[in-house]
C-alpha cells in the first residue's frame, strides 16, 4: 500500500502526463517518458543525494526540498 503510493506520487509529480493500463483487477498507471518534468526531477535528484550520500536527517531535507520547490515556482510564476 505505501509502495503504491509512492509510486503514484513519483508518477504524478514527475511527468506531467501518464497513462492508464487495466487489465482485469490490474491497473496500472504508466507514465508518458516524453513529458517528464526536469525541476522535480532535479529536487529528487539533490534530496536523494543529501539524504543516501551525506546521510542528512530526512525532515532537513525536506525543508531543503520544499524551499527549493518554493523558490523554482516563485521563479516560474514571474517569468509569465
């Protein structure tokens, strides 16, 4: 059940698009590779790096991610 969240979570907030597979009881969201979205992926990237290379404490880096998602929505909305 938590795998499957975070699994939808990654898809959603990494692609801006997916797709839906059902089979029978099965279904399963795949994500469209072409409409990935580089800015959560770059956060994942440096939150992965803080927390399994410099074994940072998880809710620090959560602060560091939030505020880098912050600062890149900031960014964006004064661009348009």
């Amino acid at each position: 059940m938590i795998a499957n969240l975070g699994l939808y979570f990654a898809v959603h907030t990494l692609f801006a698009r997916s797709r839906a597979i059902t089979t029978g009881p099965l279904n399963l969201q795949l994500p469209d590779l072409s409409s990935i979205r580089p800015i959560p992926v770059a956060i994942a990237v440096i939150a992965a790096a803080l927390i399994f290379k410099l074994k940072w404490p998880v809710m620090r880096v959560l602060g560091i991610s939030a505020a880098l998602g912050l600062a890149a929505g900031l960014a964006q909305a004064a661009l348009h």
